[in-house]
C-alpha cells in the first residue's frame, strides 16, 4: 500500500499508514500556482550562489512569503497537529538544492548523532517529523528523489554504513 494521503485533517488509515511506514505522501499538497511562486522564490535565493551543487539555504521564509505559506498550509498543517498535538516547535526550515545526479546528502538518519531517539524507547516515540514539500519532478531515478526507508523510524538497529 502506497503511503499516500489526501490534503487536509489526518484520517484514521492514513494515522495507520504513518505509523506503519514512517511518513505520508500528499500529491497535489500545493496549487500549481503556489508550486510556481516557490520554485521563483527557490531561484531567487540559490541562483546568485550557483546551481550546480547540492546547497541548502535556511529560513527563506523570513523573507519570501511563498515559503512562508508552506509553514502552516492547510494541506499539511492539520495532520501535524494530529501526529504532534498542539504544542511542537518548528527547528529549521531548508530550502534544498539538489539537483539531478548528484550525491550529495547522502542517505541518513534524522535524529542520530547525540540525538538517537531509538534509544528513548520501545517502540521509538514520534518526538521528531519533517515536512517536505518537492517542488520538481521526482518521478524517474536520479532526479534528486527523496528515499525513504519504510519502518525506519522506529527500528532499533543501527543505520547500515553501506
């Protein structure tokens, strides 16, 4: 079963989906005049530092509000409240350049290092969740796709090396 979502409040199979694989697909979460303002907003702020290299940029909400938007956008914000609750914190916003064929960022573990949350628990609590929102075309091998391991987020073994 495919983990995808529908915008909006979080509903009970896809609480199971979450749970099960770690994450949520939600196509068409943006317009696709809210993906255009963003993709300008993207350009604006990686072109002057080049674009053929992986890059992340930090919090270019602050001053682009297509970015803004997206960190309360009514797709994705009620199934945030209903996985964390009323009282989270947003820790970082990136805006991420990785262009297609390109290694850099790698395959990780959010939250290893000093924070293993694997080791707070058994199972592992949801004490972490990041929202992405991938403005360009992911649908074929090599284009800068996410990967993600299903069942990942709460396994007590050690991320492989390899």
């Amino acid at each position: 079963m495919p983990p995808l979502a529908k915008p909006g409040p979080l509903t009970d199979r896809e609480r199971f989906i979450f749970e099960a694989t770690g994450y949520l697909v939600i196509p068409n979460a943006l317009s696709p005049d809210e993906v255009e303002a963003c993709m300008a907003a993207s350009r604006r702020a990686h072109e002057p530092l080049g674009t053929g290299q992986w890059r992340q940029i930090g919090h270019l909400h602050e001053s682009e509000p297509a970015i803004e938007a997206l960190l309360d956008h009514p797709a994705v914000l009620p199934k945030i409240r209903a996985l964390m609750g009323d009282y989270f914190i947003i820790q970082s916003t990136w805006c991420t350049l990785q262009p297609a064929k390109t290694k850099a960022g790698r395959y990780h573990q959010d939250g290893s290092g000093v924070y293993e949350f694997r080791r707070l628990a058994v199972p592992t609590p949801l004490v972490q969740l990041r929202v992405g929102y991938y403005l360009t075309d992911q649908s074929r091998p090599d284009m800068g796709n996410m990967v993600m391991v299903p069942g990942s987020h709460t396994t007590q073994t050690t991320l492989p090396k390899d």
